[in-house]
C-alpha cells in the first residue's frame, strides 16, 4: 500500500491576502459612485448649455 502524503494548509495566508486586496472603503466606494453617477449628469449639462438647449427662442 502506498501512503499519501498530508498537504499543509498554506491556503488560510492567500485567503487573507485576497480579503485585503478586494476590500473596498468607504472613501474608494464615493469616488465611484461620484465618478460613475454625477459625473456622467455634469457632462450631459455642460454638452446641452454648450449647444444652447437651456437658452430661450
């Protein structure tokens, strides 16, 4: 009979290594949302005042 080997459980260090990389705080997840949620409504408006859509007849 041949006798498997035990492997180390080496994976509890990688886990946690990948838990502190993909954590998101909370200053990282307003610029997102600022970037992708206001950002792209200030450029809308500045593109319609630039063509004169807010200016009356």
């Amino acid at each position: 009979m041949t006798r498997q080997k035990s492997k180390k459980k080496l994976t509890s260090k990688n886990t946690q290594a990948k838990e502190e990389q993909t954590k998101t705080s909370p200053r990282t997840a307003k610029i997102v949302l600022f970037v992708f949620g206001v950002g792209p409504l200030i450029l809308m408006c500045l593109f319609l005042f630039s063509n004169g859509f807010f200016n009356s007849p």
